[in-house]
C-alpha cells in the first residue's frame, strides 16, 4: 500500500465522535466551529483531512486541546478517569455540518 492510502485510513479514525454539549453549541453558533473527541495521537492535519473526508465540507482551522482526565476518590481509594483530546473544527463561510441527517 502507498503511504498515502495507510495516512487515509489512519486520519479517518482519528476522529472519535462530536462534542454535543450547551457550551459546543454556542461556540458552533457564535463562531461556526464544531467539537469533536479525537484520539490521544491525533494531530491538526489529520484532523482536517478526516472532516474534509467524512462530511464533505472545507475546514478552515483546527485547534486542539489536552483535557486531563478528573482525580476521584471513593471507599476504596484514589481513581482517575482517562486523559483525552478536543479538537475544534473551524469550517469556512457558508459551510456546516448536520448531524441529524436531514
């Protein structure tokens, strides 16, 4: 297989599933950007790659953020939920994605 085939398949799995949450859908109001959850080895170009493929849309940026994962104590001890990736997807003017398929 070439090397862009292997980077193909690599980035479409990159992306994990969208970020539905009261604070993700005033940022897609307010500044056309979308949340998604992405691997922990994800990077901005296959993030973008991986939209542009899934949901036929043109991205304009990609910021990603670490979210470390919450300490928590219970009866038998200290615990820690896992760490994990945010990436905000910026699409370009008269671009959207429809998650409810309609």
């Amino acid at each position: 297989m070439s090397a862009l085939i292997k980077n193909t398949d690599k980035s479409l799995q990159t992306v994990l599933a969208p970020q539905i949450t009261e604070k993700a859908t005033m940022i897609a109001d307010k500044n056309n950007q979308i949340a998604f959850k992405v691997t922990k080895d994800a990077t901005k170009s296959e993030v973008k790659m991986a939209i542009e493929t899934m949901f036929k849309v043109e991205v304009n940026s990609v910021n990603i953020l670490n979210i470390n994962g919450k300490t928590k104590r219970s009866r038998t001890g200290m615990g820690k939920r896992n760490d994990w990736k945010k990436a905000y997807v910026c699409l370009k003017p008269g671009q959207e994605i429809n998650f409810t398929g309609e």
